[in-house]
C-alpha cells in the first residue's frame, strides 16, 4: 500500500498499532524510485515492511524530478480498463458515432504539487509546494485523456506551451482537467484548452460564501467570479464539473437550496456535493483535534458515506447530511436533466449529448445505477431529453446518409451524360 493516507498513517497498514494487518509493505511518500526496489525484493522473498524515500540533510523527501520520465507503452494497454460505458449500453452507444461504445478516459499526469495549501487538501503535505512537470507527451488513439494534475495550469505558461503542443502535433483528443477557477481569467488559456480538444475542467469550488473560503486558506477563489468564468468556458463549449462542500463553519440550513440556486444562474454544468472531511495529517485535522471537534477521530476506520466526522458550528451532522441529500437530489432531478440542455439548445449535437450522457453517469456518484432495473428507471425518467436527441441523431444519420447516396451517384450520372454526347 502506498500514498498520502498510508504516508501519515503507516503503522495502521501493517498493523502496529493494536488493528489488523492490511499489507505486508508500505510505501511512504512518492514511490517512483522505492517501487523498483519493492519489486525486487518481493521477487527475492526479501520484502520489508516500510520503504521510505531518500532525504536531505534536513531530513525533507527527495522529490523526483520526473525529467527525464519512462515513456509510456501505450500499445501494450488494455484500454479495456479504462473503459466508462455500461456493457448493457455499448451496442446503442455504438450506433451513436465512433468511439461512443467504447468510451475509455485514460489518466495522465504531467506535473505534481501545488503551492496553494487548502486547509483540508492532502496534496501539499505528499507532494509538496514546488511544482514539476513532465516534458510534453504526444500520443494518438480513439480515447479521452484525464490530466490528473491537481491543476493543470498551475503554471499558466507552461500549461499554454502543453497545450500548443498538442495542437501543433495535431494530436487533440477530449480531455478533462482540474484547473482552479482563478486560473481560467486568463482568456487566452481557455481559448487554448478548446482549441487542443479541452471538453470539461473539474472547479474546486467549494462553496459560495467568502467567509467560508477564508476559513479553509482558499482565499484565490473568489465565488463572485465563478459564473463570469464558467460562461466564459461555456462560449467555448468546455463545461464544468463544480465541485461544494457542505458543513463548513459559516454554513447554515438551507445551504443546499441557496448553492443550487446559484449553480442554476449559471451555463449548465456537472455540481457535485461533498461534506467538509478531516483527512489526517491536514491543517483542518489538527486544528478541529485541537479544538476537540472531532466526533470519530478515526473516521476512516468507520466509514459512513456522508456522513461528517465533526460537528459543524452551525448544523448538526444530520443536517448537513439532509442538506447534502437534498443538493444532489434538485441538481440531477428529471427536471433539471431536461433545463440544462434546454440551456445549450442553440449548441452543436455533440455537445449535448455528451452533457446528458455526464449527467446520467454523475447522477450515480451519489444514486449508483447497479442494474438494469435502475439504469431502465433512469432512462424512463429522462425519457424527454432522450428521445428529442435520438430522434436528432437519427435525423442526422439520415442526412449524412443523402448526402452520400447522392455524392456517389454523381459518376454515374456523369458517365451517363457522356455516354448520349
């Protein structure tokens, strides 16, 4: 086992700290360099219980530079893997153009760190507050690319030399990023990100109250800017996944309704809704410890999908649940589902129907479609907007298919006029 948990927690994995044993190895910190090592060893029968990485003569991990990086096999890959359409839907999907019945979104990383240090994140305190980057990669191939950076344009330069890169080696496929929103003021940025295939940026948006992004150090962000920058996304037909968090200190009940009212003022998008959570080792862990706020300081041990580890200072833990329930419940509605692409209604086919195809997976980050009984519920509620883009595609398809009866017919019709000259 490896990563940020299993780093500030290593004694639990292998279970020196009165619990049982989850792993026979731990790696601490970034393994790039540890993992060859993990390899050999467990060849040899040799495995030891915790590899750590080097450290300066200030006893700070040596972070790996990834330059130079191994290239990536990607013809050895099973894409398979990656692969987001249920097998129940692949055959329809299919018929809806290419690569529809075997949509693959393939993770890629191109720098780690992150200066920012939000109280509640982990990626400070694993990879550190100085940014490395990868050298630009160029591949090919019918998929969907997940930068899983967390935040691509960090820095902005570079991110625009990726991206013409892409570009330039006419390599675009659609990809997703994490990108803050303070980041995306930068018009020529986001002229770049549609330009090189950018179809949807995740925003950490966290909530609409200043006051409660102060709290958590995320002061960049400002919820007065969110809905000039999604519209400007939205001109370029890139979208956002809009990422809440509910139970922070100045929220209060009725949070729910006032954060899906501003989301619905805005271009459509994909909001997702989570809850405050004290991860160990963050500021916001130690300072809720300190305060003596936590009501299970070992809330991974009991994992209760939301469900809060600490009492809010304005709700109680089974409000913010309520609140959280009820965001999810008005943002993936039927009816909603059928605003948000009566909103983009003047935008290109493509576009919508890959809006409605994210809403109706989303909808199962929260509601898990885990059947066909479910998955047949769900398209029956959402039968409007489904039917309206089927009867388009089909009406396309049947244009498309005109046009080339008539193309093909034009030699002959030549050949026929020749032939009576």
């Amino acid at each position: 086992m490896g990563g940020p948990h299993v780093t500030e927690c290593p004694d639990e994995a292998i279970g020196k700290d009165g619990g049982p044993r989850y792993a026979d190895a731990v790696a601490l910190g970034e393994a790039d360099a540890t993992w060859p090592l993990i390899v050999e060893d467990a060849a040899r029968g040799e495995l030891k219980e915790v590899y750590e990485p080097e450290r300066d003569e200030k006893g700070v991990d040596r972070k790996p530079s990834l330059q130079p990086y191994p290239s990536i096999p990607w013809e050895t890959l099973d894409l398979n893997q990656f692969s987001l359409v249920p097998k129940m839907f692949r055959p329809f999907m299919s018929k809806l153009g290419a690569g529809w019945g075997t949509f693959h979104v393939v993770p890629m990383e191109t720098g780690r760190g992150c200066p920012y240090g939000c109280e509640f994140c982990t990626v400070t305190g694993f990879f550190g507050d100085s940014i490395r980057f990868r050298t630009n990669e160029k591949q090919r191939g019918q998929i969907a690319v997940f930068f899983i950076d967390d935040n691509l344009a960090i820095n902005i330069k570079r991110t625009k030399s990726l991206l013409r890169d892409i570009i330039a080696a006419d390599a675009q496929l659609p990809w997703v990023a994490q990108i803050s929103a303070n980041l995306l003021k930068d018009e020529e940025l986001v002229d770049l990100i549609a330009a090189s295939g950018g179809q949807w940026v995740f925003i950490g948006m966290e909530s609409i109250d200043p006051a409660n992004m102060a709290d958590v150090n995320k002061n960049f962000s400002k919820p007065g800017e969110y809905g000039a920058v999604l519209q400007r996304l939205a001109q370029r037909n890139v979208y956002a996944i809009t990422s809440f968090i509910f139970g922070m200190d100045n929220d209060t009940v009725g949070v729910s309704d006032r954060t899906v009212k501003e989301i619905n003022s805005w271009p459509p998008g994909l909001p997702v809704f989570g809850q405050l959570t004290p991860f160990p080792a963050t500021p916001l862990y130690d300072r809720l410890a300190k305060a003596g706020r936590l009501a299970r300081p070992k809330h991974w041990m009991d994992f209760a999908p939301f469900w809060m580890a600490h009492t809010p200072l304005k709700m109680t833990i089974p409000e913010a649940r309520q609140e959280t329930d009820h965001a999810w419940r008005m943002s993936y509605s039927p009816e909603r589902n059928a605003e948000a692409l009566d909103a983009i209604s003047d935008v290109a086919f493509r576009y919508r129907l890959s809006h409605l195809v994210s809403r109706l997976f989303f909808r199962g980050i929260y509601f898990p479609q885990m059947n066909k009984r479910a998955w047949l519920k769900l398209v029956f509620q959402n039968r409007r907007p489904i039917f309206s883009l089927t009867r388009e595609a089909i009406g396309i398809w049947r244009s498309h298919r005109k046009n080339k009866t008539q193309v093909s017919d034009e030699p002959t019709a030549v050949m026929n006029h020749q032939k009576a000259a």
